[in-house]
C-alpha cells in the first residue's frame, strides 16, 4: 500500500468514527395527522396556512396541493442521482435498462456481461476471461495498490453517500410531516365544504330567482367536482406518506449499511492491508526457497544422473577392451573352422581326381571296347560281297 492511501486512511480514520457515532431523527409530533380542533396552536397556525392554498375556483391548486412540500426532497434526490450510471443501481437499474431498451428496440441480453454464454461462445472461446490471465503477470505491489486505492474511493464515495442520506432523510422526515400537516388541511377543507360551504350552496340555489337557478346549480356542481377533485388528491396524500413512512426506515437501513462498510473498509485499509503485504513478502521468500530448492534437487539429480550413467558406460566399455584386449590374433575357434574347411576341400579335391580317374579308366575301357565292336562289325560286312561293305570297310583305318 502507498503511503499516500495509508495516509488519506489514517486521516479518514476520525471522520468514520464521527460519521458512525451520528443518529439519525425520529419523527416528531407534527408528523402525525391530527384534527384541526385537537392540534396545538402552533399546529392548528400551520394547518390554516396550508389549508389558505387551496382555492376550490382554481383547479390547477387542488391538483397541486401539497406539491411544494416535495420540492426540496426531489433535490436532494436529483443531486444523488447525477452522474450514477446505470450499472451502478442494481436490479432498479436492471429494471430501468430493461424499460428503455424495450422502448428503443433493442435486446439487452447481448450486452450483459453477466449473462451465461452461449455454447457456440464456448465452443470458440468467446467472452473468455482473460482478466485472470492478464492479472497473473502483473506485479504484485501495483495490485496491491490498485485494491487499496481502489478501496479508498469506495470509502469516499460511501461517506459522501452517508452524508447525502442525513440530508435525504431530514427532508423525507420534513416531507412526511408537511404531508400530515396538508392531508389535516385538506380533510378540514373537506369538512368545511360538507358541513358549510355546499350546504350553504344548495341552499343558495333553492333560494335563487329560476332565472339564476342554473347558474347557480352548475356552480354547485362544480364546487362538488372540485370537492371529489381534492378528496381524490387528499387520499394520493395518505397514500404518498404511507410510502414516505417506509422510506424513512429503508434510508435509515442503507445508511447503517454503509457505515458498516465505511467501517470494515477502513480496518481493512489500516490493518489488513498490511498484513497482506506481509504474508505475501512471506509468500515471495517461500516461493524463492521452493524454487531455489527445486534447482539444487535438479542439480543433484542431475548429478546423480551422470555418475550412474557414467558408471554404466565406463562398465560396458570396460568390458569391449578387455574382451579385444584377451582376444588372439585369430579365433582358435576361427581357426579350427578354418582348418576343417581347408582338410575338407582337399579331401573333396582328391575323391574329385579319384572319381575322375575312375571315369576316364571306365571310359577308355569303353572306348577300347566300342573300338573293337565297330572294328568287328566292319569285318564282318566286307566278307559280304556287295559294294557297301567294301566301301564301309575301307573307310574304317587299320
């Protein structure tokens, strides 16, 4: 927290105490409607002054009797209200919106945030929050300091509503006694007009030239207009102070609320704000303890990692040299393979050469023999005396 919130809390500090201590009024006994002849003097003074205003000629001052005791109420009201948004109001405000998108012609679930998406906004990803990504790589001292500022001007915001609700109530409360004091006017005037002023009317009538008589019957029936014109605008009265009696108490309910929130706001700016930055400032040192330990157990392992890798390798290479290193110039085993491959082919060369003796012997017996049988055959047919075996014969050599 900066040192100027801190600062603006402390100082705030006196005025949330003030502000909390206050009590607001009760209504008094000119807020209770009582009759002209059982009010006090100076009630009775107030009641004739109001009751002076209605002219029953004029009805323009019939309907608006009482009105002038709203003035300063709508003031303050005006004056709380200026510059609220409408997001501000709550469900009031979500009716009001409501009321006036209707009229303009546009929904206003397309633009409430607060709406649950769509599938299709969640098969695409839309109206994601991404308030909570961004917020991860900010720093943690700047939204510290974005909370508490943000908390300072809501403890501003809700003394400057405190303040503005004293003044609403003590102009709801002046209202709800005017309006006691106009409705005891107004059912006074009604008395008068129904014990006097039309019965001396009526009478005024009867008593009139026939000339006169419907002159005078249609004022009667317009000062019996006006007479139901005031009665109706006297009971809105009875029914504007039932309404301004609940008022009072729900001012007095969101007033309590508010220092409440001043209150726990202003502890949380003094005490508990502090008490973050501490237990974060721990969180922070821990985290760097848990990431610095993090790397000596990778360093280790890592460690550990290349001794047994290298224990292996040494092991297994170890084993290559000296198996090569043991070894003989040429396997005996290679050696001995060798060696009965080469007895092997000689011995195959030599029954080779011994079959193929054999075969030549064989053939040249053969041939001796075929030799001889030709030779036989050929004497034979030159004994014949016939010219082929004469040729046959001389053509075989000697």
């Amino acid at each position: 927290m900066t040192e100027d919130v801190r600062a603006k809390a402390q100082a705030t500090l006196a005025e949330v105490e003030a502000v909390s201590k206050q009590v607001l009024p009760a209504p008094t006994e000119a807020a209770e409607v009582t009759k002209l002849s059982d009010a006090p003097t100076p009630v009775a003074e107030e009641i004739r002054k109001r009751m002076s205003e209605i002219d029953m000629a004029n009805t323009q001052s019939i309907i608006s009797f009482g009105s002038n005791a709203q003035g300063e109420l709508q003031v303050i009201s005006q004056s709380m209200l200026s510059g609220v948004r409408n997001k501000d109001v709550g469900p009031a405000g979500d009716s009001l919106r409501q009321i006036v998108t209707t009229i303009r012609g546009f929904s206003v679930n397309e633009l409430d945030v607060r709406r649950k998406r769509s599938w299709w906004e969640k098969l695409t990803g839309r109206a994601a929050p991404f308030a909570q990504f961004v917020a991860r790589y900010e720093e943690v001292q700047g939204q510290i300091d974005r909370v508490t500022e943000d908390l300072d001007q809501h403890q501003h915001k809700l003394l400057i509503d405190i303040k503005s609700l004293d003044q609403l109530y003590a102009k709801t409360l002046t209202f709800y006694e005017e309006l006691a004091l106009y409705i005891s006017a107004g059912e006074e005037k009604l008395k008068e007009l129904d014990e006097t002023t039309i019965p001396a009317k009526e009478a005024e009538v009867k008593a009139a030239p026939e000339d006169d008589q419907v002159i005078r019957a249609q004022e009667l029936r317009d000062l019996r207009a006006a007479r139901d014109d005031l009665e109706r605008r006297v009971h809105d009265l009875k029914l504007t102070r039932q309404v301004t009696m609940q008022s009072l108490p729900s001012i007095r309910l969101v007033q309590e609320n508010d220092k409440s929130l001043v209150t726990k706001i202003n502890s949380t700016l003094v005490n508990t704000v502090p008490l973050w930055e501490t237990q974060l400032a721990q969180a922070v040192t821990i985290q760097r303890s848990r990431e610095a330990a993090e790397s000596v157990r990778a360093a280790n392992d890592l460690t550990n990692e290349l001794l047994t890798a290298n224990a292996k390798n040494l092991q297994e290479a170890n084993k290559v040299v000296r198996t090569e290193m043991e070894r003989g110039v040429f396997d005996i085993e290679k050696v001995k393979e060798a060696n009965d491959t080469l007895i092997a082919t000689i011995n195959e060369s030599l029954q080779i050469a011994d079959d193929g003796k054999k075969k030549r012997a064989a053939a040249e017996e053969e041939l001796v023999k075929m030799e001889h049988d030709l030779r036989d055959t050929l004497a034979s047919a030159k004994a014949r005396a016939d010219g082929v075996g004469d040729n046959a014969g001389t053509a075989v050599p000697r």
